[in-house]
C-alpha cells in the first residue's frame, strides 16, 4: 500500500501522509516510504521546494508506538527517523496542517521551516496523556518557535490549539479556510522556484546556521562568505550586465 503520495507541480513536491483510516498514524513503513519520496524529490532538480499535508481528516494522529519491540531506544529512534528525515532536508518546507496533528505528528510540523494550518487543525502535544515523555526533540524545537510558557501550557497542561489560537502564539505562520489551505500553501512554496536552487539551499542553510552566532558582527562574517559566492552566479550576472548597460545607455 502506498502510504506516502507524492505529486510535483511549478517545483513543488507535495508529500500526503496516506493512510486516512489510521488517521495518517506514523508506521516504520510510512517512515521508510517517506525518505524514499524525499531521496527521489531531492534528486529531481526540478524540485524546489516541499509541502507536507495528510490525508483528510486528519494531518498526522501521532506514532504508532506497538513498533517499540524489545529495546524502546531503538524502537522510538526508528519511528522519529519519518520527520526526522524531513529536518535533514535541504529542501525548504512547509506543513500544511489540515486536521489534528497529536504527539510525533506535531514533531512533524515542527520540524518543517513553516506552518500553515487550516481552522479545523488542532495541535494537541498528548505525550503525557499517554504516559510517555516527549521525544523527538520536541520540547526543544517548540520552545525555539514559541517560547518556554506556551511549550509548558501544551506539554504539562494539554492546551490543545486549534489553528488561530496557533497562530496567535506563533506556532504556525498563518490560517485558512480549510478549502484553501493546501492550494495557499502550494502557491507559497511555488515563490522558491524563481530563486536559483544551489542559492535557495544556501540560504537555508544560513538561516538555520546562523541563531548559533553570538553578535552581529559575526553574523556579518558568517553571511560574507555565501553572498561573495552569489555575486559569482550566472544570475547575479546577469543581472549586472543588465544594469551597467542600463546606466551606461541612460
């Protein structure tokens, strides 16, 4: 069975969680199908940019945790490799979240670049409810998006978030009517196709590099080097050579 569908359209690959039955549960399966589909949009040069949604109604219920087996180390580290994956991507993403999004789910939307969400999504963290801590890296990477008092009300006192009230605390960037949301985010991820790829992922790069630099002067430093690169592109080029001939003619 596919789990995964993947659909290429203006340089955007569009993943779909496929599994609606199981409301797009996390399976080693889904996992492995899942870095299969990145590894093939990746190659395809043509692909600039992903969005990850799930099929209706649900945008990921979480992992399916009988995968532990006998050593839970391994056995969580497995089925976290799905989103995991996804992190590892140089390929700019975004979530388009269009229905719950629990537990490991959320871990996926949290790791993709930018969240979109539709009105109906809920962003429901859950660990504890299960009796499970979080994992993943999940209490890290949603303190680095909303700051440690929304982490604590989601994690510790199950506030559940629908999507404005996401949106209101910075979780995801913006709402939708549900209709739209996935054409919304489509057309957002298409903008990257105008941006050369190797500069694209370059930039990315930067931007997630670059919260580690300590001033702005070493900020300055840590950019110097790729945007000296950039001037150096058949682009930039270009562009130059259109513009000395434009003031030379004026």
């Amino acid at each position: 069975m596919d789990l995964i569908n993947v659909d290429v359209t203006d340089g955007v690959g569009t993943i779909t969680l496929n599994d609606p039955d199981r409301r797009n549960a996390v399976t080693l399966e889904m996992c492995d199908q899942l870095d299969e589909a990145i590894g093939r949009l990746e190659a395809d040069t043509s692909v600039n940019s992903l969005v990850i949604t799930g099929a209706p109604p649900a945008f990921c219920a979480g992992a399916d945790l009988s995968h532990l087996g006998g050593s839970e180390e391994e056995g969580l580290l497995a089925i976290y490799e799905g989103f995991l994956r996804v992190g590892r991507s140089p390929l700019p993403s975004i979530a388009a979240v269009n229905g719950a999004a629990v537990g490991a789910g959320m871990n996926l939307a949290l790791i993709c670049d930018v969240r979109l969400a539709g009105r109906s999504a809920r962003f429901d963290d859950r660990f504890l409810e299960l009796g499970i801590h979080p994992g993943g890296g999940h209490t890290w990477m949603f303190q680095n998006i909303c700051g440690p008092q929304t982490t604590m009300a989601a994690v510790l006192f199950s506030q559940v978030m629908d999507g404005e009230e996401a949106a209101r605390v910075g979780l995801v960037h913006q709402v939708y009517d549900d209709d739209e949301l996935l054409a919304a985010a489509q057309a957002m991820a298409a903008k990257a196709s105008t941006v050369p790829r190797d500069l694209l992922l370059k930039t990315k790069k930067t931007i997630q590099d670059i919260k580690y630099v300590a001033s702005q002067r070493a900020a300055v430093d840590h950019e110097l080097g790729p945007q000296a690169w950039s001037t150096r592109q058949p682009d930039f080029q270009a562009l130059l050579t259109k513009l000395r001939a434009k003031i030379s003619s004026g």
